[in-house]
C-alpha cells in the first residue's frame, strides 16, 4: 500500500510540473505575442505628424486679467508638454508657436489681426497633413464656479467626435479618477463651428482645458505637474483614437 501510495504521488507531481509548465510557455507566448502587437501599434514613424496649437499668444492674451496670469501662457505650458509626450511616442509634431506670440504676420490675407492670426493657424495645420490636430484653449465664465474640461469637435464631424470621445475618455479615467482623484469630475464633450474646427481639413479637437476664471482651476492650471499629467491623458486620448 505504501509503494503504490509513494508511486501515485510521484506519477501525480510529474502531471503537475507538466502542466505547470505548459502553463508558463502559454503565458509566456500570450505575453509575447502581446508585446510584438503592441510593438506594432506603436509603432509610429516621424511621417506621423500631429500638429499641437496653443491658443492666443502675444498681444492676444485670451481670457484672463492683464495683471493675473493670461490663458495665452497656461496653453503654451500645456502645449509645450503635450508635445514632449507625442514626441516620445515616435510622432512628428508641429506647434503653431513655441513662444509668446501671435501669428499674424504669416497670414497674406487681408483682414483684422485676429483673423489673420486664425488664418496662419489653419494653414500650418493644412499644409501639414496631420493625422489628428489639438487646438488647446482655456475656458473662462462671469460665473466663478463653472469649472471642467471641454472637447470642441465641429459638428457633424465623424472623426472629430471620435477623437474627442477617445481624449475625453482617457481624461476621465488617467485624469480626474488616477490622478486628481475625484469621479465626480467628466470632461464634456461640445460641438462648435470654430474657425479652427471648421476651416481645417484633418481630425482635430479643441480643448478647453479649464476656467480660467474658477479661482481653484486657475491656480491648479498654473502647476506644472497638474499640466503635465493633463498633457498625458490627452496623448493617451490620441493614441486610442489612433488604434482604432
Ligand atoms: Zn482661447
């Protein structure tokens, strides 16, 4: 009894260590393969171009107080880091401005000085083809409390609802709920006829990316790690959108 007890227990750890092992080289294999399909979807190439469009700049401030901070400076910021994140992940990418000014002077059309500083906005996005586009704005209200998130995209625009569903969704979750910590807070998606929205023959969004004008939204605007982290949700955004 003991013998065929000793004999059983050994036949049985042997299917075990079988079976074990067929496990690890099917996970291994499943992960594998997992890594060479993610490999493959991120695999973007500098042709890949997304263009990043800080709203405002110089002596257009957008919305804000001369004496406070000014919505041109908190879409740079914002901008600038959304651009770093894009650049990571192997894309082209052209800003509209790098610095504090508008853009006027690359516009040939004869008008007002805000639109030709529209007008150049619309060109370097068309001539450049972009896979998606991000005009990135702050919001701003005669109501202090009006606070939030809002995707523009132009109406009746397949893509640019798309997009900004996949962005508002990955605010939502890597934003508000990772890292601000409160599921309370949605990001709102809009249709608007925006110049920049409608003038524009690629996929693009405008982001509103707070108000300005909300005494707490303000000052977190103003921190670069709450930029940063918003600058990643956005990206994360595209990317899904892109996967698609
Ligand atoms: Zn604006």
């Amino acid at each position: 009894m003991k013998n065929k007890f000793r004999i059983y227990t050994i036949k049985l750890n042997r299917r075990l260590l079988l079976l074990i092992g067929f496990m690890v080289i099917f996970l291994i294999a499943i992960f594998k393969l997992r890594d060479s399909q993610v490999l493959d979807i991120f695999n973007f190439s500098d042709k890949d171009i997304i263009v990043v469009d800080p709203g405002h700049g110089g002596i257009d401030g957008g919305a804000g107080k001369k004496s406070d901070i000014l919505e041109k400076d908190i879409n740079l910021g914002v901008s600038l880091k959304l651009k770093k994140e894009l650049l990571v992940e192997g894309f082209h990418v052209i800003m509209t401005r790098e610095n504090d000014e508008s853009l006027e002077d690359l516009s040939s059309i004869n008008s007002s000085r805000y639109r030709k500083d529209l007008d150049a906005r619309r060109n370097i996005i068309n001539n450049n083809k972009p896979l998606v586009f991000i005009s990135i704005h702050c919001n701003s209200s005669t109501r202090s409390s009006a606070r939030g998130i809002k995707i523009y995209h132009y109406p009746n625009s397949v893509e640019g609802e798309e997009l900004a569903k996949n962005i508002s969704e990955s605010i939502d979750r890597n934003f508000y709920y990772n890292y601000f910590r409160d599921d309370n807070l949605k990001c709102e998606i809009l249709c608007e006829d925006f110049f920049i929205l409608r003038e524009t023959e690629y996929p693009g969004v405008l982001v509103e990316v707070g108000f300005i004008t909300n005494p707490e939204e303000r000052r977190l605007l103003q921190d670069d790690e709450y930029q940063q982290k918003l600058a990643r949700a956005i990206k994360k955004g595209i990317l899904s959108y892109l996967q698609k």
